[in-house]
C-alpha cells in the first residue's frame, strides 16, 4: 500500500500552474480564432479565357466509362496542347457528397459528368459552378440543343449552372414470361389506367408468378419519390413538377390519385414495405420494375416489355410524361482553363458524341431532334424506341438550393402515409405541401 | 504484502537559505522526454478532435454553409437560431429519443454479455482461440457485408420469422415501428462484443488468482465469487466499456443508413448523426447540423460524467 506523502508529492499541482494554463489556453484559443478565419478567406478559381489542361469525373458504370474514355481520346487526338484527363468520379456514398466535398476542398475538376439537377442549386449556392450564361455563346447553346426543355434546368434568374446532357424516361417494364404464366397477354399487357394496374398486380400475386406486383424501394432516402411518385404525378398532370413558383403543386387531385393508388398497393400486399437485396426485377421477386432506358442492358436475362407509367383514367403513350431521371454536366469554378473545358463541354455534347452516348450507353440525350437525328439507331434498336419518344416529355425536380429539403420533406410524409399506411393520405401531402411551402420560401 | 513508497531523497528540502525552484530550472517538468513521446498524439488530438470539435461549435451559432475557396459569402452570428431550428423539427426530437432507447438496451446488455462471455472464456480450457475468434470475427468484418446478412435473417421471410412462426412480429422486425431499434441495438451489441470480450479478457488477467482461493475457502460458490470477486475485479474496464459503448452508439449511423433503409420505418430508427447527414451533407445545412452534433456532445459528456460517477468509484 502507496504512502500518502509519496502520494501527494507526485499528485499535488505546482503553484505556478494556473497562470500557465490560463496561457495556454489563451494560445490555443488564439490559434483557433485564427485557423476560423482564415478558413474563410482561401482563395483559388479559373478564368473564362484560360486554356490548357483539364481534368474531367465522369460516372463509373460500365457503360459510361467506355463513353467517357472514347471522347477524351478523340478530344486530345486533335488538342495535343489541351489535353483531358478523364476519371471516374471517386467513391463515397453518393456522387452529391463527393463532389460537394471536392467543392468546399477547392479540387474539384473542370467538369463533371454526373451533376445530378437535385444538387445543382446546392452548388451553385456553394459557389462551384460556373454559369454557362455567362460563357461566349453558353445560354443559345443550350437552348438551341436541348429545346423548351433546357427551361427546367434555368435556375430562379433563368440563368444556366448545368448543361442538360442526358435522360432516363422512367416506364414501367414487365416480365412478359411472368405475365404468361399468370394468364395475362404479355404483348398488350392492361396497366394503362390505375384500376388496370392494380387489377393486373393483383393476377399476378394471386398467381403466385411472382411475390410483388412492382417493388420500388420503400426506403427514406429523399430521392426514392423520384421513382414511385413523381414519374405518375408527372403523368396524371401532363408535366407539373413537384413545386411550381416556390409553391407544392402536388396536394391537388392529381397528387391525391396518384398516394392512392400506391397505397392501394402497398396495402392490398401487391408491393411490399421491404427493402430488397438485390435487383427485384432481376431476381424475380417483382413481375414489374419502374425504371429508364439503362436498365435495357442490365435486365438481358428477362423477357421484358416496356409501358408508359400509368394514368388514373389512362393516357395515350405519346401524351404521357414522366420524370427525367436526368444527369447533368457541371464546369466548376476550381477550374483553370475554362475557356478548354466550354470547348469540350460543347465537344462532348455534339451530334457525334450524342450518338456515341446513346450507342455505347442506351442513355437519351438530352437534344429536340433526337428521334430523327439518330433515326438509324432507334430503327435498328426498337428496344429503345419509346424511350427516344418519352424523352421529349419529361419533367426534372424542382430548382434552387432547397431541392434536397423539400424532396426529404415529400419523402417523409409519403413513407409514413402511403407506405406504411400510418394517418391519412390526403392530409399527409397537405401537410408535406405547407411545410414545403415553407422550406421553399427560404433563400 | 505491502510496499512504502518514500519520498526520494533528493526532494527533501536541505536546510539553509531557499533553493531555487527545480520548475524554474526545468520548464518542462522533470519528465521532458515524455512531453517528445506524447506530443503526436497531442497533435493529432488538437487536429483531429478539438480544433473539429471548436469550428463546430463555432458553426452552430453561425448562419453557415459549405463553399468553394474564394467564395464570399456573410457568416453572420446567428445567437441560437440554428438550435431552435433544429430542436423545433420533430423528426430531430424523436431521433434523440431512438438512440435514447437505442442506448437504453444496448449498453446494459453489452457490458452484460461481454462480461459474461469473458469469464467463460476466461474459465474455458477447450477450443478457447476457436471460441475468441467467433466473438471478434463480427467486430472485425465491414458493417456493409454483415448488415446485408442481418436483412436476410430478420425479413419478413427471413430465418428468425421462420423459426418463431406466428410469434414473428408483424410487420416484420426491420419495417416496425417498435422492433425495428431494439433490432439494431442486437445488432450493433452483437457486433461489437468481441471488442468488449478482449477489454475484459485483459482486465480479468489482473484479478489475483488469491482472491477466488480465498473466496472459495469461505465458501462462495461460482456465482459468489462472480458478484463478489470478479465484478469489482474488473470496475475500471466495466467504466471503460459503458463509457466506449455510449460513446459509440451515441454515433450511430451506418446501422440505420442500410439496415432500415434511411431511419425507417417512417423515422422510427433515425439517429441524430442520421438527421446530422441528411441536413449537414444532403441539406446542405451544416449550421443546423452542427447544433444537433454540440446537444449530442453534451448529452453523452453528461452521461459519461454520470457513468464516471457512479460506476467509477473512487479509483
């Protein structure tokens, strides 16, 4: 057992402490009050007229990566004084974070092909895009490729912080083997109107063809409503977006029909409030799937068909609208040489590089003379067809740098009312209408 | 056995007039070498930790967000706006009241497990590495891999649905309300048991082995001598683990990011680094995130005081 003096000569505190600590954390507050502010006031950016080389992100699924690497060949074949690095874009849990990251760190690249619409109006906030208004013929560019659709991607001052690239027309695809063996025709499939819809779901699960009639996934995530509701809401109105003029347009009717028929099926056991491992269209756990034209080449082992999304008293397939499913180009401000990255944005998204994306990828760009000026590859890939067709009819999320909110504040409201069945439906998007009402109120 | 420690000689004032101070002499301390050893990790402690910790804080009372270098932008102080924000969103009440109740089970049953498991495999003389490596073989895997697994088992048509037959809840474990936090506090003690077992496998090591003998002479049997010897025995890493494991779960994010699809159902297994991401990093609203994360650092220093207090003794 320790002795107490032996104790109290090691524990006891000098004197001499107290003003020597109050030093220290006079320092420590010091250096602290000076790394705040300094974190304020790095500097850093490009210039409209610079040129020289650029680095680009672009996505990492298969398919774009062998777009990507084509067009970075073919640019720096004939600019060997304005070479193009191209990566993918780095991992993280979503593209949004990496680049918003890469934003506030001051290293991200000259352009980006992934800019998701959602995040835009983050990023131009944040001060990392450039605007293309601003760039030597930017605005008539745009408009004059992508037509009355560029509007969408206009920001509150209609000025441009994203080039509209490319889209994937959300429909619903089905198993025709699936449809067969519960006794549906599989070539005329009946899912045009609400009533047939759920009447064809409930054939199939009374079946036993398949477990789900449709499964999109029931999880939080605020982006999930872009792929149950958004795509029939955009239907049933002829191309509302979800809020119009800082005002939710969805507590209507329209919006009202649509909550009903999804919780018609979450309830009647046609969907399930499950998340799924694994693809369920793929693996056959749904006999149909919500989703774009890239899922052509990931469902190869299906005997798929595709419709547009239904309406409640059912629309004619080249009336109907849906949502975009959109990805974007972005040209951030990090960047050097940006009179380069223009030239290589407008490379990118020439007629022959369109062609190249819609060949390698199956993804439609985002032009008004698709259908005719790539009339070659929609005749010899009639998989594709609808969607060449759907893409001139499509409706993008709302603008502005509360996009994220507002879809998170839909999102919540949506899972406890229509997936999980908890108060009312109506009330539940009057509710979500006023609070978005509010968020989209906010600067 | 007892040692006296004497004060060393060379402290004992000699008499005359007044030496001048050692402190005086040394102005860092009498152990200067040790200052060298423990200054990178004080380094990394103010720049991993506090200068994070202070810019936080310094960020909740600001109107802030996120920019590129050379953007300028106003960062007015906003007094505690971003705190009323904050706390007037119930989906930000209700996640501190998850983890709450997150915690409330996942705690108590991790230091009870972990203690348990330890003595056993402390006492066990047969396959005792085949045994340690089962329990660490969880803590060690990526959440990512194990959280798809726990989906299999506790979905509708999973496994433990299967076995219990019509005691399985309904909805399911993971989509209700009620079971889908408990489910992952099972989930997060039984993954991070293994970690817990090594802390009290250590401290058992320390537990004289005279002290069960002498026990065991006055007659208390196995479980006597647990509550008598081995509890107190091992008080510092029992303090060591409640601290941790709160600490910890008070973090709580993957498990409700995959395993319940977002905090579902319907917010039932939001936890406030959940609501932190989605306004902080989604939201883009890193002030009002930044008030969550300063209530959530002082509620968990609280409950580690508390912890401290009241488990820790006087040691």
């Amino acid at each position: 057992m320790a002795s107490t003096p032996a104790t109290k000569l090691t524990a006891s505190p000098p004197r001499t402490s107290r003003p020597r600590r109050r030093a220290t954390i006079a320092t420590i507050v010091t250096v602290g009050a000076i790394a705040l502010t300094g974190c304020a006031s790095a500097g850093g950016g490009g210039s409209t007229d610079s040129r020289g080389d650029i680095t680009i992100w672009y996505s990492n699924n298969e398919q774009e990566v062998a777009w990507g690497k084509q067009m970075v060949e073919a640019w720096n074949a004939d600019h060997p004084d304005e070479q193009i690095t191209g990566q993918e874009i780095p991992a993280g849990k979503s593209s949004e974070e990496v680049i918003g990251a890469a934003i506030t760190a001051g290293n991200a690249p000259c352009l980006i092909y992934n800019t998701a619409p959602s995040a835009v109006g983050q990023f131009e906030k944040q001060g990392g895009l450039v605007d293309l208004s601003t760039l030597d013929g930017g605005a008539a560019y745009i408009k004059e490729r992508t037509g009355d659709t560029a509007a969408q991607y206009e920001n509150a001052d209609g000025d441009y912080f994203q080039m509209p690239w490319k889209s994937n027309p959300v429909v619903i695809f089905y198993n025709k083997d699936m449809f067969a063996a519960a006794g549906l025709d599989p070539e005329s499939p009946k899912l045009s109107t609400y009533a047939d819809f759920l009447a064809t779901s409930k054939t199939l699960v009374d079946a036993g063809v398949a477990p789900n009639a449709i499964l999109p996934a029931p999880t939080s995530e605020f982006f999930q409503s872009q792929f149950d509701f958004y795509p029939l809401y955009a239907a049933e109105t002829g191309g509302s977006q979800l809020v119009e003029d800082n005002k939710a347009t969805f507590a209507d009717q329209a919006g009202y029909d649509v909550a009903d028929f999804w919780a018609s099926l979450y309830r009647d056991g046609l969907s399930s409030q499950e998340q799924f491992q694994g693809d369920s269209f793929a693996d056959g756990a749904a006999a149909m799937a919500i989703v774009g034209p890239w899922a052509v080449s990931v469902y190869k082992d299906v005997n798929w068909g595709a419709v547009p999304v239904p309406t409640k008293n059912g629309t004619a397939a080249a009336d109907t609208f849906t949502f975009s499913d959109a990805k974007n180009i972005g040209m951030y401000t990090a960047c050097k040489n940006q009179a380069t990255a223009w030239d290589v944005l407008k490379f990118s998204t020439s007629e022959a590089q369109d062609g190249q994306l819609l060949e390698l990828t199956g993804q439609m760009p985002l032009r008004t003379d698709l259908q005719t000026t790539y009339a070659d590859y929609f005749a010899a890939n009639p998989a594709y067809e609808m969607f060449g067709d759907q893409a001139s009819r499509t409706v993008e999320v709302p603008p502005g740098p509360n996009t994220v909110e507002m879809m998170q504040a839909f999102r919540d409201a949506w899972s406890k009312s229509v997936i999980f069945g908890e108060g009312d439906v109506h009330t539940a998007l009057d509710d979500a209408a006023a609070k978005i009402d509010q968020i989209a109120a906010k600067p | 056995m007892t040692s006296v420690i004497s004060p060393p000689a060379a402290t004992v004032p000699p008499a005359g007039p007044p030496p001048r101070s050692g402190k005086r002499r040394r102005p860092l301390g009498r152990t200067p070498l040790g200052l060298l050893f423990s200054a990178p990790y004080l380094v990394f402690v103010l720049l991993v930790f506090a200068y994070p910790l202070g810019y936080s804080i310094w960020i909740s009372f600001h109107d802030f967000f996120f920019t590129a270098p050379g953007a300028v932008v106003d960062r007015p102080f906003v007094g505690f706006d971003n705190f009323v924000t904050a706390f007037a969103d119930p989906a930000v009440i209700r996640s501190f009241g998850n983890v709450a109740i997150f915690l409330l089970i996942n705690v108590p049953l991790t230091v009870v497990l972990s203690l348990l498991l330890a003595t056993a495999l402390n006492r066990a003389t047969r396959a005792t590495t085949f045994l340690r490596v089962s329990f660490y073989v969880p803590y060690v895997t990526a959440s990512v891999a194990v959280v798809a697994v726990w989906i299999f088992l506790f979905n509708g048509g999973g496994l433990v649905n299967q076995i219990l037959g019509p005691l399985a809840p309904d909805p399911s474990w993971l989509i209700n309300s009620q079971w889908a936090m408990p489910t992952i506090a099972f989930f997060v003690t039984w993954k991070q048991l293994g970690f817990y077992i090594l802390l009290y496998l250590a401290a058992l090591q320390g537990v004289p082995k005279e002290l069960y003998e002498s026990a065991s002479t006055d007659g208390a049997g196995r479980v006597r001598q647990f509550f008598a010897v081995t509890v107190p025995g091992v008080r510092p890493a029992t303090v060591l683990v409640l601290l941790v494991s709160t600490v910890t779960g008070a973090n709580l994010f993957t498990e409700p990011y995959l395993l319940t699809g977002g905090g579902g159902p319907n917010g039932a297994s939001a936890s406030p680094v959940l609501i932190m991401y989605q306004r902080g990093l989604q939201q883009g609203q890193p002030d009002v995130a930044a008030a969550i994360g300063v209530v959530l650092v002082v509620l968990v220093l609280g409950i580690a005081l508390l912890q401290n207090r009241f488990a820790g003794g006087k040691d």
